[in-house]
C-alpha cells in the first residue's frame, strides 16, 4: 500500500486538494490499466493460438502507451493526462473493432462507454461532448464499413448506450458540482467575513492603542502647560520680575510645540496618499536639517556630521515626506547619542537605490526590540523610543513613507555601541 501511494503521488507541488486528488486517480488508473493488461497477457498468453501470439506484440505497444498519462498526471497535468487517456483508449479500441469487424467488432465498441463515464466524470462538458461526437462517428463508421449488421442494433446498443451515460453522469456531476460551488461560495463568504471581523478587530485595536497614546502623552502635556501657567500667575501676582518666569514660558512652549509636532506627524500618516512627486535634492534636504538641528546637538554635546556626496543625490518624491522622514532618523539620532558621541549621516548612489544612512554612537537598541521597532506605538523604556515626542510614531511614519516610495528602512544596532539606520528610494519610477 505504501509503495502504491509512492507510485502515484503527484511529484510536482499541487495546493489545490480537489486537483491533488484528481492527479492521484488518474496516476492509479494509468498504472492499474497497464498492471491488468501485462497481467492479463502473462496469464493466458500460454493458452493464446498461434493467431493470437501474433497480436500479443501490438497489445503490449498499445499498453506501454498508457506509460503517457501516467506521467503527465503525476506531473499535475490532470487535463492533458485524461485527454491522452481518451486518445489512447480511442486508438486502441477503435484499432479493435476494424480488426475483428462484424458483429464481435460492434461488441467490442460496447469498451467506449467506460472511457465514456471516465471522461463525463472528470473532463469539462465541452472536452465530454467532443468524445461523445468522436465515438458516434467512430462507430458510425464501422457500422459503414459492416452493411451486414443492422443500423437498429447499432443505435440501439453501443450509441445508445454512450449518449445516454454520458448524458447521466454530466447530469450527476452538473448536479454535484453546483452543490460544491454552494458549498465553496458559503465558504468563501464566511472566511471573507472573518477576515473583514478580524481586520475591524485590528483596526479597533490600533484606534484604541492610538486614542490612548494619544490620550495620554496630551494630558501630560497639558499637565505640563497648567502647572507652568499656575507658576507664572503667583509669580506675576507677586510681582516677580520677567527674566525669573522665562523657565516656565519656555516649558509651556516646549510642551505646545510637542503637540503641535505630534498633530504634524498624524496629519502626514492620513495624508500619505498624497505622493505627489518632484525633483529633491537629498543632500540639501539633509544639510537643512542639520543646521535646524545643530543647536539641539550643541546642547546636548553631540557631534552632528553631515559627509557631502561629490555628486548631487537626487530622488523623486515628495519632499514634505522626505524631510519629515530624514529628520525623525536624525533627531533620535542625536536624542539619544549620549554628551560627547557623535551623529554622521552619509549617502551612497548606485544605478538602483539611493541610500541615506544616520549611524550614532548612542546607547543602542537591544536585539529583542529590532524586530517591532517600526511598530506603531511601540517604544522601549529602558532605551530609546520611536518618537522624541512621545507617541511611539516616528519610526512607524519613516517606514510608512518609505514603502510609499517604493523604499525600505533597515537597522543595524547593538547596545551600547550605537544604531544605523539605512533609508533607501529607488533611483528610477515608477513611483506612487
């Protein structure tokens, strides 16, 4: 039985069951046509005439064909195999009934209603009604060739007997196949709604994930914006002079850029769509970040290093886009470079990719937290986080502008060493 399985499973890799399945039949029936034919002929071949031993050659030709289809459906051509098994079954009965002739001829054309059956149950109706026509002619044909035999007795038996089951089994296997695409349609109906479930689920999960980052890093912010204001009116009531309430200005200032900065940042994730593309010079959009950025590092003791390209990096995008992207690598960059590392950013063109790579000497990122960095919302406590500002959005809005362009974003860290972040566009359009 193992050996039988071994012998006609399909070799080449088929996903569809139903077509796995009918690879399998016809593989079996090949071989077990081929298997009773030599058995056949081995068996009886002693008590064959002389007559007979003369056709014993020509029978095992005609056997060896069904070599053919056996092939072909092991190959998972299920369609060309039963095709070949129609031609080889005509050929060879047909070879039959002109050799005999007579009344034992017609006899034997009764053979075509098995190949019938055979080709109603598995074949298309149209492949089915060709082999219908072919067999009407065949006998048709013979019965030609035989005015001895009466046309009644030909009609009434072997043509009979292949229109009509040929017409019973494409009624059955209509019938069962209409129920099969009901079957397949509720199917394809209920695993479309769990999809559409799940994807609801999902989007209700990252709006409820969002609402509450969102939430949450606001009201500190505003936390922040009411303690300084509370400050500032008993300073100014107690009439404190201006240089002592600039800490608390400032703060409040600090705390309504960040907002405003986390607003700019879900503007540009809804409004991503809008790809409309020009001409941008990489290396100037990055030199415009630095010198924004220069102060920042300065504070914190950060070298900022920009390594010009001798030859103009160009992309074409959307520089709003860009700029937002480059800068969000920068500037964790530089947040998270400790006083006295350094930041450098440089770029790299071949006839593909243009590549802006940051890489800093911050305090790195651990190897578990690599793989969802790019997650929305995702930010690590005890390291660096995605967005300076709190959300967890930065990293997330760089990939989702990257893969607008058709580009990646790829990381390199190891903790206490440093990060490297590569940010790639392709060189040429198409571009969305």
């Amino acid at each position: 039985m193992r050996l039988w399985h071994r012998l006609v499973e399909p070799t080449a890799a088929i996903t569809d069951t139903q077509h796995h399945r009918e690879a399998r039949v016809i593989a079996g029936l090949s071989l077990a046509l081929i298997f009773v034919a030599i058995g056949g002929i081995l068996v009886t071949v002693s008590r064959y005439t002389d007559t007979q031993k003369v056709a014993v050659l020509p029978a095992c030709v005609g056997t060896a064909l069904f070599v053919y289809p056996y092939h072909l459906s092991r190959r998972g051509k299920v369609q060309g195999a039963i095709n070949a098994l129609a031609v080889i079954a005509s050929v060879l009965i047909s070879s039959a009934i002109y050799a005999v002739g007579g009344s034992t001829g017609r006899d034997i054309t009764y053979y075509y209603i098995m190949v019938t059956l055979f080709i109603s149950a598995f074949s298309r109706r149209f492949y089915t009604f060709l082999w219908v026509a072919a067999v009407v002619v065949i006998i048709a044909v013979f019965q030609l060739f035989n005015p001895a035999l009466e046309w009644s007795d030909t009609i009434r038996g072997p043509l009979a007997f292949n229109v009509f089951g040929a017409a019973i089994i494409l009624t059955v296997t209509s019938f069962w196949n209409t129920r099969e695409r009901e079957k397949r349609t509720q199917l394809e109906i209920s695993e479309r709604k769990r999809t559409e479930l799940l994807v609801q689920q999902e989007q209700q999960r990252v709006l409820s994930k969002f609402v509450a980052a969102v939430t949450h890093d606001f009201r500190n912010r505003l936390s922040t914006v009411e303690v300084n204001q509370h400050l500032l009116r008993r300073k100014l009531e107690r009439g404190d002079r201006l240089d002592t309430v600039a800490e608390h200005i400032d703060k409040t200032h600090t705390a309504v850029q960040q907002m405003t900065y986390q607003m700019e940042n879900m503007g540009l994730v809804i409004g991503l769509e809008n790809t409309t593309q020009t001409k941008v010079d990489l290396q100037l959009t990055v030199d415009g970040i630095a010198r924004r950025m220069q102060r920042v590092a300065q504070e914190r003791h950060v070298t900022l290093t920009i390594v010009p390209q001798a030859e103009r990096v160009y992309a074409k995008c959307n520089h709003a886009h860009i700029e937002v992207a480059l800068q969000q690598l920068i500037q964790n960059a530089v947040a998270y470079t400790p006083p006295g590392g350094g930041v450098t950013v440089t770029f790299a063109h071949t006839d593909e990719t243009i590549t802006v790579t940051v890489r800093d000497d911050g305090i790195g990122i651990a190897a578990e937290h690599l793989p969802h960095i790019f997650e929305p919302f995702y930010k690590i406590d005890d390291a660096r986080t995605t967005s300076q500002a709190g959300l967890g959005l930065g990293l997330t809005l760089v990939k989702l502008i990257a893969e607008a362009y058709h580009g990646a974003i790829t990381v390199e860290s190891e903790p206490g060493v440093g990060s490297t972040f590569r940010f790639s566009l392709p060189t040429q359009p198409p571009l969305l």
